[in-house]
C-alpha cells in the first residue's frame, strides 16, 4: 500500500522544485507542509480501500516539495563544503522517525484503539497529521527565503548580501540567479554530472530499502514483538552519529567520491554478516553497520549535487528533483526484494543490496576521478590566462 504514496511523490518533484524558485519558501514550504498534514488526518475519514488509495497519492504530492526544496534551500544559504553537515541535520528526522516511529505507532495502536469509538490506526492518522500541521505553522516563522528577497527575518540586507558574496565567490564570482525554466530543463536533462548523481543515488538508496523490512528482519532474531521494536532504535541512533560523523569530514575535505565509497562497503559488510550468519550477535552487528554505511553516504550524495551543479538555481533545483525522484524509485521496486519466503535470512535481498551498493561505489569512484580531470584542465587553462576557474568537488 505504501507504494501509491510515492505516485504522488514522485512526479510532484521536479514541477515543485521550479515553482519554489519563482516564490517565497518560507510560504511554498510551510503550506505544502500544512496540506501534507490536512491530508493525513482526512486518512483517518477512509470508509474503503479506494478512499484510502486517493488520500495516500493525494499525500505524496503534498509531501513531495518538502525534502527537494529544503536541500534548495539550503544549497541557497550555504556555500558547496558547508552543505553535508546541514543535510545530515535535515535528514535526522527521517532516521529518528525510523527508529521509534515504530514505538509510537505501537503505543498509539494499542492505547487509543477504541478511544472516542474510534479504531487505533485512525488515531494513528490523526496524531502524526496534527503534528506535521504544528510543525507548518511553526515553519511560517522560522523558515528564511533566498538570499537578496528582501526579507529580514534572521538576516539584515547587509548580512544578506555578504551571504550572497559567500556563495558567488565560490562558485567563481557568479550570482546564484534563476535564470531560464526552458534552459534549466535542458542543460540538467543533458548534463551527464546529473545522470551519474542519479545513478549514484538510485544505487545508494537501493541500498538502504531495508529500512522497510527492518523490524521484520530484526524479528527473525527471535526476540517478542515489543523487544523488535525496542533494539531498533539503536541501530538508528548509531547510524546517525556515524553519519553526522561523515558529514563532518566532508566540511573539511574536498574529497567527495571516498566519503561515499567507504560508506558503502561498510554497507556491504553487514549484508554480508546478516545473510550469512544465524547467530544472534553478528547479524545484529550486522544491521549496525547496514545502517551507518546507507545513511553516511546519502547525506554527501546530496551535498555533492551543490557542488556539481553550483548554477543556475533553477538548473540546481530541477536536478536536485530528478536526483531524488529516480533515487526514490527504489521505494517501489525495493519492497520486492524482500519476500516471506526468505525468511530469516533474506539472502536474494541481502545480495541484490550489495550489488547495487558496488555499483555506487564504481559510479562514484568515475564521477570523481572526471571531475578531477575537469579540475586539472582548469588549472592549466588558469595557468595560461591567468583567469581564475570553478574547481569541482571530487
């Protein structure tokens, strides 16, 4: 059923992405944050399966422009090496919702079902709706537009303008303006950067579909349901820090290629200890580090976007949606990978997770040695003109 959210999703992207640089965000954002919000609550009104199929696409269109126009907002804010750490922040909430989503729904489920005459999972609806319509009000008030709107919420024009020199001296002297739509559409649907960030997202979040089997795999270690529940949320926890930890080194390093390729090994390894291994304590470890590798790399795929595409916004914006859109691709096909059948050890998905995981690992090994040779060209064609070049992260 979760599959009809990403219909919505998916194609609400991209169109999205470029009505958010024609508008306020601090608007776009907190509204469509709002509707997402209103939507789930209305779920909790479903009489039948057709109610429940068009509320659940009509709540991925209302959640697509949140993630995409975040990441634009703040590659709009923050220079290319500043970026990972801030994504990693921004992606948090989506690791903890993944590692006590799951006790929520439980104590939501069994304490309120019957409450009000009302079943658990309409409460369910309920509560996590009216909690996404806080967090919209509340965004009103605190989410900034771009730099130069003209608006002095956290920022005079001075400070504004110093943060637009920040970004325009980075990205050699050029303004971050918005440019054509039909331009933007072409030079991000040609740009071959683009497709190989896409490959490396569709291969990196193919990676980390476990996350929807997650408590059914831990369930195979043979412990009760609430326990399942329980020894989740340390994986995540840990997953966490060990991606902030990487988001951290990415600040500091212009390497980008190796903060994704590690990841994915460790990645990697702990399929391999999960499907190969009964005992209790290595698949476990296992899953620890299934978990840290996926989340570390995914926060520097999205900070490399910035640097790779530095203008115009409006290009960055549509390959920052094309990005995600093919990466969350994976949210459908992914959920095919896991069958009952496999029970415990779930070996053809542990395998096919892998595969797609190297298959990060060499894509982002020739990104990065591309751009740098692009780096090195621009070197030499400085040294010929004295004319200074963007150089690329790598």
């Amino acid at each position: 059923m979760h599959d009809w959210v990403f219909v919505g999703y998916l194609l609400g992207q991209i169109p999205s992405n470029i009505i958010l640089t024609r508008v306020k965000p601090s608007r776009y954002i907190p509204i469509a944050i709002f509707i997402w919000g209103g939507i789930s609550i209305c779920a909790a009104a479903t009489k039948n399966f057709a109610g429940i199929m068009i509320v659940r696409v009509l709540l991925g269109f209302a959640e697509s422009p949140f993630f995409p126009g975040a990441l634009l907002l703040v590659s709009s804010w923050y220079k290319p090496q500043e970026i990972a750490p801030r994504v990693a922040i921004l992606y948090c909430g989506n690791t903890i919702a993944n590692g006590f989503g799951g006790l929520l729904a439980a104590g939501i489920l069994n304490g309120l079902n019957g409450a009000g005459g009302l079943a658990g999972w309409r409460w369910l609806f309920i509560i996590e709706g009216l909690g996404t319509v806080v967090a919209g009000a509340l965004s009103v008030f605190l989410l900034p537009d771009f730099p130069r709107s003209g608006q002095r919420k956290w920022l005079s024009e001075q400070e504004q303008r110093f943060a637009e020199w920040r970004l325009a001296h980075a990205a050699n002297d050029e303004i971050d303006e918005n440019g054509s739509i039909k331009q933007a559409l072409i030079d991000a649907f040609t740009d071959p950067k683009a497709w190989m960030l896409i490959g490396i997202q569709i291969c990196q979040l193919t990676s980390q579909t476990w996350t929807y089997f997650f408590p059914s795999i831990v369930k195979t270690l043979g412990f009760s349901s609430t326990i399942t529940l329980l020894i989740t949320a340390p994986v995540y926890v840990f997953g966490f820090f060990t991606s902030f930890g990487n988001s951290l080194l990415a600040q500091h390093t212009d390497k980008r290629a190796i903060l994704i390729v590690w990841p994915l090994i460790v990645d990697i390894v702990g399929n391999v200890m999960v499907i190969t291994t009964h005992s209790t304590a290595p698949r476990y470890t296992g899953m620890f580090l299934m978990c840290a590798g996926s989340y570390s790399a995914f926060n520097v795929v999205q900070a490399w976007i910035a640097s790779t595409v530095p203008r115009t916004r409006t290009k960055r914006a549509i390959v920052y949606a094309m990005v995600n859109l093919f990466g969350n691709s994976s949210n459908i096909y992914g959920s095919y990978f896991f069958p009952s059948s496999d029970e415990p050890q779930y070996r053809m998905g542990g395998i096919i997770l892998s595969a797609f995981a190297a298959g990060g690992i060499f894509l982002s090994l020739g990104l990065g040695l591309w751009l740098r040779q692009m780096n090195k060209k621009a070197s030499r064609q400085e040294s010929m003109d004295g004319q200074r070049r963007y150089k690329y992260l790598w």
